[in-house]
C-alpha cells in the first residue's frame, strides 16, 4: 500500500483525534483573548501606561529599567518602563499645575496665599508619583499571591495527569484549563511561547519560567524538577514515588513559609495597632485644649487632613510593607470572575438602594452645616438656630449653639448638633453595609455552598475509585454511588449523572459535562469538574488506572485540607486579634474619646456662659474664673461636631484598610471576601463606635452639668 493512500486513508481519524488532543493551538491561542477577559485591570492600566506616559518616555539606568522590566514581565504588563515613569511623571506635574493654579486664581481674588493647600497638592504629587512609579511592583505581588493559591492544585492535577500519562506537554495543557486565573494564564503562556518559537520544547519555557519563582516560591520550582525528572525515569514505581514526593516538597515548604510569617508579623502589626490607631484616638482627646492654648492655630481642616488623610495612608502604608512580606502557596483559590453570579458584583444597583436609604439619615446630619453656613434657612424663613424648651432644655439652650465672632461664626458647640452629627458616619457606613451586602450575598452563599459540598465529594471520590477498582463499568458506578451516598448534596450529582446515561444515552463526558444538561451546571465546582476530567482522561488507560487516579485525588486533597486546617490554626491567633481591636478596642476607645472631647467643651462653654451672665459674682465656688474662660476661649476650640466627625470618618477608613490587610494575610488576593467582611465588620465596628459615643456624650455632658449645678450653687 502506497504512503498516501495510508496517510489519506487514516488523515480523517488523526484529524479527529487531534480534535480532542489537549495539547493545541486553540490552548495557547485563547492567551491574550483570556488575558483580556479576566485581567480587565491590567489592560486598563496598560492603556493609562500606553496614553499618558508616551507622552514623555524616560530613559533609565540600566539598573532601574531592569528592576521595573522583571515587575512588568511578572505581571504580564505589555509596556516598557520608560513608559511608567512617564505616567507617574505627568500625572503628578499635572496635579501640581492645577492646583498651582488654583492658588494663585484665589490669590488674586483678594484671599491669602494658600500655603497649606499648595503643601497639601505637594504631598498629593508625591503620593501620585509613589502611586504610578511602584504600581507595577504592587501588581506583581498581587499577580503572585493570586497566582501562588493555585500552585499546590496545580502541582496536584499535573502529579495525578502524568501518573497515567507520563507528557508533560499534555499535563501542562490540561492544567492550564482546570486550574484558576491567573496562574492558569502563566500556563497558557509556556505553551505559547513553545507554539510562537520561542523556546522549541515546552521542557525549555517551563524552566524559563520557573525562574521567576525562585526568588519567592522555591518549593514550586523544585516540586516541578521533581515532576520534569520523573520523565526520565524507566521504571513506573519509581516514577510515580518521585511524582508524589514533589507534591510533598510543595505542601511542606508552603507550611514551613507561613509558619515563619505567622511568628514574624505579630510585631509589625502591634506597632501598627499601637501607632496608627490607639495614639492618634486619644491625641483626639487633646485637641480641643491644645486648640485653644495655640489661639486657634489648629484649624477644623487641619484636623481633618491629619485623620482622614495622612494618618490613614500611615497605616495603609504601613499594612502594606506587612503584605509585601507574605509567602504565596496557601489562599482562596476560586476565581470570582468565573462565578456565573459575577454580574451581581459587578452590578450599580446595590448601590442606588443604598444611597436612596441613607441620604435622607446623610442630610438630617448635616443640618448644622445647612442651617449656620448656607442661605437655606433663610430661603424658607426659618431662624438660624432652634431654642431649646421643655424636656429637651438638659441639652442647653439651642440645638446648634453656633458663637458669633469677628471672623464669622464658630461651631456649633451644642450637644444636640454633636448628637446629630453621629448620623454622618451611621449614614456612610450603612452605605457601604447595604451595597456590599447586595453584592456579595448571592456570591458567599454559593461559596460556602461549593465548600461543603466538597468537603463530601472528597470522601464520594474515594468511594467512587473503590468501585471502579472492583471492575464495575463507569457508566454502572455512578447509580451505585449515588446510593451509597444517600442523603448528601454529592448524592444528586451521581443521580443526574446516570440520569443522563440512562435516560438520555448521553455518554460519561457529556452526562457530566454537556452546557445545557450536564451534571456540572448545578454543581459549579473546579475540583469536581476536574476530578471528573480526570476520570474521563483515565479510563481510557483502564478502570484500574482510572480507580488509582481518583483515590490519590482523594487522598491528596484530604492531605491539603489538613494543611489549610494546620495553617488557618497558624494564622488564627493574629487575624482575631487585629480584628478584635479593629472591631472592638478601637471605636470603643474612639467613642469615649468623642464623649471625652465634647465634656471638655461644653464645661468650658457653660463656664464661659455663666460668667458673661454674672461675673465673678456668679461662680464664688471657683476661683479667677476669668483667667480660666480666657485661657481657654470656646471660640478657638474645635468643634465637638467637627471633632466627631472626623473621628468616625477614621474609623470607617482604619476598617477598610485593616480589614483587607488581614484578607491578604489569611486568604490571599481575594476581592469577594474582602468586600463581604468589609461589610461585617463595618457593622460591628462602626456602630459600636456609634452606641459607645452616644453613651459616653449624653452620660459626660449630663455629668458635668451636675458638677457645674454643684459649684454654682
């Protein structure tokens, strides 16, 4: 027979093979295209990178553009470093030309030189500049501590594909399509480099891209040597002995690596509790005196910058020094943006249903600021201030308390105003409470659902593999199963799939696998889905080789839950204490600092009241009252309103930063239980500081009041 015909009579039969060959040019050729999909971040700031910073290329010293060149390869980053340092360049010019501009526009208009906002526009700049210039730098470690969650499953599907199957070609390609974004676009990438030319064997772009993990994750590079020289082997016991083992090099160096971070970060975050959280909360309690012993050199908005602007980005900084730290290996390994639930995250509305709930709650806290500095009252005939009568009169004489001054009005210093303005930061944090709920109710219900559903999958495995190793056919053994396991939620998943079988003559892969009916849909599970590719891969080789595989799956993965169990263990004792001082210690500090403050202020007003009213006269019980009231003018403190106000703000600003710094620490790069816990401690961390500053203002004020009657007389 002639070599054509042979080749014309079997090109059908290669070709449909080829088909269904996992190792492909569709694999490697989805790179960008799944780049894209799932990296939206990334492409969006390649375009800021691309637009802005072409303006002005730079040329570095060799020395720099190789340091940011590995941060930008590390994070498939498609621009050069000039190109970086442009945009961190121009933006930060940009900001200071405007706001050069508007001081000197407010300037000529007859106003003072506004030296603290051009300072403020400087530190700004600088910040832009840090932003821009270490951004690539900061999306590689947020690439590597996404992509390293997924090294130990991915070690694991490779160990148990080449177990049956010893090409590596074929092991990394079915990896690629079973493991989670982003570590699974690393993946696609060695096989793109191998089909573009690259490297000629994926052998060479595997190792060229194993370098990159030297430095960080030294357990995954050895785990797969390990895996590379088992190819090499002749005999199949040893060869498999030397597959497990590189599973058990990558399981006990990311224990040993996070149980060296657990003990090396207990102190950093002290400090950081200690220094960006406890001294400026009671540095609060001074600010009223200090205030006026500095004739009104602290301003409300000096206040405000320090709490709400600098101190925050201390401890934003200091957080992130810590994180930089954190080993890769162990973390959430489920990709948010395949949930078919994604677009709930995605979605605006939980964000107008909460706005529309909380801005009424807004406004009625602001009303101090409506009625003593904008032409509202007046537009609707109504006075200034309310007097106080009645019941209500304990709280002094008006709500707001606003002081006329020969630069304008001070205030409010009233209790009632300072009672109104704890609606300011309820407001806000309700806001985000209500949003982030709606966006993450559905999504965590579905997480925990999948958790516990394969916590029993696992055990359904190795039931699933004894059966086959007993020589009972795949397409008898999953009725078998499904009955063995009556009761749990892995039951009806072995029902659907022989439902299909048996009722549907659909075959293994498609009872399991079909878009429309297959038993995944109901079940959005990777180490199912995967488990279950694997099935399907190995039975092809016999059932025996398929039993083998999916009881080393079932005991590999009983292995790694005992780990995270070992490691959550590890982690436990720092996350629950930074999110006991997060959620407790500090707004209850804050909030008997608030009450503190306002008593401060009110003693100092009420005094001053009375002595203008009578004189010495009026206050025989203490002694050169007057040196007291001029000492400390009301009219040069903070006000208690605004003092409450910035003070609860930072509190909402300390949640979210150290709630997704301890995120990072115990799950890695996870943006929905970031955004879900963001939720829970803002409840239980914003209104406890709310009830505690309620308490502490009403039971300080009505104290001090009994205290003033006293020496009156």
């Amino acid at each position: 027979m002639d070599v054509k015909e042979v080749l014309k009579k079997y090109s059908r039969k290669i070709e449909g093979e080829m088909e269904n060959d996992n190792v492909n040019a569709d694999v490697s050729g989805e790179y960008t295209r799944f780049k894209k999909d799932l990296m939206p971040e990334l492409s969006k700031y390649e375009r800021w990178v691309k637009n802005v910073g072409g303006i002005i290329k730079f040329r570095l010293s060799e020395k720099d553009d190789k340091k940011i060149g590995k941060d930008l390869e590390r994070a498939h980053l498609d621009v050069e470093p000039g190109e970086v340092v442009g945009l961190a360049v121009v933006s930060s010019f940009f900001v200071f030309f405007v706001g050069l501009l508007i001081s000197l526009t407010l300037w000529f208009f007859g106003n003072d030189f506004p030296l603290f906002f051009l300072g403020l526009i400087f530190v700004l700049c600088m910040f832009l500049f840090y932003y821009f210039y270490s951004m690539p730098k900061r999306m590689a470690i947020k690439w590597r501590l996404k992509a390293s969650s997924q090294m130990v499953p991915a070690v694991l599907y490779t160990v148990i594909y080449m177990k049956h199957t010893s090409n590596l070609e074929r092991a990394i390609s079915f990896v690629s399509q079973h493991i989670e974004a982003p570590l699974s676009l690393d993946f696609r990438k060695i096989l793109w480099d191998v089909e573009t030319g690259k490297f000629s064997n994926i052998k060479d772009s595997l190792d060229h891209y194993l370098e990159f993990w030297k430095e960080t994750n030294l357990e995954f590079v050895e785990s797969f040597h390990l895996i590379e020289s088992s190819l090499y082997e002749p005999s199949d016991a040893r060869r498999v002995q030397i597959l497990e083992r590189s599973l058990k090099v990558i399981l006990d160096g990311v224990y040993e690596k996070m149980l060296k971070y657990t003990h090396s970060i207990k102190s950093p975050l002290t400090n950081l509790y200690m220094l960006g959280i406890v001294l400026p909360t009671l540095g609060l309690a001074l600010l009223p005196l200090a205030s006026t012993l500095l004739g009104g050199a602290i301003k409300t908005y000096h206040v405000f910058v320090l709490f709400n602007l600098i101190i925050p980005f201390f401890v934003f900084y200091l957080t992130s020094q810590v994180l930089l730290k954190r080993p890769g290996g162990y973390g959430e390994t489920s990709l948010l943006e395949k949930n078919p639930n994604y677009h709930t995250f995605l979605s605006s509305k939980p964000y107008w249903i909460a706005g529309l709930i909380c801005l009424p709650i807004f406004l009625i806290g602001i009303l101090p600021l409506i009625f003593g500095f904008t032409p509202i009252p007046e537009w609707l005939g109504l006075s200034e201030d309310i007097a106080l009568t009645g019941f209500f009169s304990f709280l002094g004489d008006k709500v707001f308390d606003f002081i006329e001054t020969p630069n304008g009005k001070a205030g409010p210093f009233g209790v009632s105003s300072l009672l109104l303005s704890l609606l300011v930061p309820f407001s806000v944090s309700l806001f985000f409470i209500i949003a982030y709920r709606g966006k993450t109710r559905t999504l965590i219900e579905s997480r925990n659902h999948t958790e516990v559903l394969e916590k029993e999958f696992n055990s359904s495995l190795f039931s699933l593999g004894n059966r086959l190793g007993d020589g009972i056919p795949a397409e008898v053994v999953f009725a078998k199963v499904a009955e063995s396991t009556r009761g749990q939620k892995t039951s009806d998943f072995f029902r659907i799939v022989h439902t299909n079988i048996q009722s549907m003559g659909m075959g293994i892969e498609g009872a399991i696998f079909d878009p429309r009916r297959g038993a995944l849909i109901y079940y959005p599970s990777n180490l199912i889905a995967t488990s279950m590719r694997i099935l399907i891969e190995s039975v092809k080789k016999g059932l025996k080789v398929a039993a083998q595989s999916l009881m080393s799956i079932s005991e590999y993965v009983r292995n790694m839950q005992k780990i995270n169990e070992r490691l959550k263990d590890l982690l436990a004792d720092v996350v629950s204490d930074m999110r006991s001082n997060m959620t407790f210690l500090a707004p209850l500090l804050a909030g008997i600092v608030v009450g503190l403050s306002s008593m401060i202020t009110g003693i100092l007003g009420r005094l001053k009241v009375l002595s203008d009213l009578g004189g010495e006269g009026a206050l025989a019980g203490i002694g050169g009252v007057g040196n007291i009231t001029n000492l400390f003018d009301i009219t040069n403190m903070i006000s208690p309103y605004f003092m409450q106000l910035s003070i609860g703000i930072y509190i909402i600003e300390v949640i979210f930063i150290l709630t997704g710094a301890l995120v990072v620490i115990d799950s890695g790069e996870d943006k929905l239980r970031r955004t879900s816990d963001i939720a829970k401690n803002l409840m239980r961390g914003s209104f406890l500081y709310l009830i505690m500053a309620l308490i502490s203002i009403i039971s300080l004020f009505l104290l001090s009041s009994v205290a003033l009657r006293g020496i009156v007389g």
